[in-house]
C-alpha cells in the first residue's frame, strides 16, 4: 500500500496544563470537519517520511483518523492512501 503525506490546516485548542487538542480539520478546498474527540495522542512513526511525529488518533465525522503533528516544523498533515 501507497501513502501520500497531505498537509492540513488545524485549528487547535491549547489547553491550561499544557498540550493541545485538534478541533476541526480544514481541507484543501476549504472544507472543515470537526474533530469529535481525541482517543490517544502518542509519538508514533507515520508511513511517510517524517521525523517521528506527534499522532492523534482521533474520531472525525464518525470515522477513526490519524493526524499527525511534525514538532520541528510545527505543521500537520494526514496519509492518503494511493
């Protein structure tokens, strides 16, 4: 399986005792999604080519997504399977 790294727009709640939390997703063409809850938030490696990644595991529209947070580039971005 093929994955394409997609960068997204984020906008993201920080939280009082530190962290942040994902809120809604923007898309390319300027759609948004709201990020319905975060399930886990760990330091995982992504199928495509990054410096390990903060993961989101969130749910979004009723479905499970990955997001992931590079640190040292400060950017999000999403794998699209080709």
């Amino acid at each position: 399986m093929q994955y394409e790294k997609v960068y997204v727009e984020i906008l993201a709640r920080f939280l009082r005792g530190g962290g942040m939390r994902p809120t809604f997703v923007v898309w390319e063409d300027g759609k948004r999604y709201a990020v319905d809850r975060v399930r886990f938030v760990e330091r995982a490696p992504a199928h495509v080519g990054s410096v390990l990644p903060v993961r989101y595991t969130c749910i979004v529209a009723g479905r499970e997504r990955r997001l992931y947070f590079e640190t040292e580039e400060m950017r999000w971005f999403v794998e699209i399977e080709r």
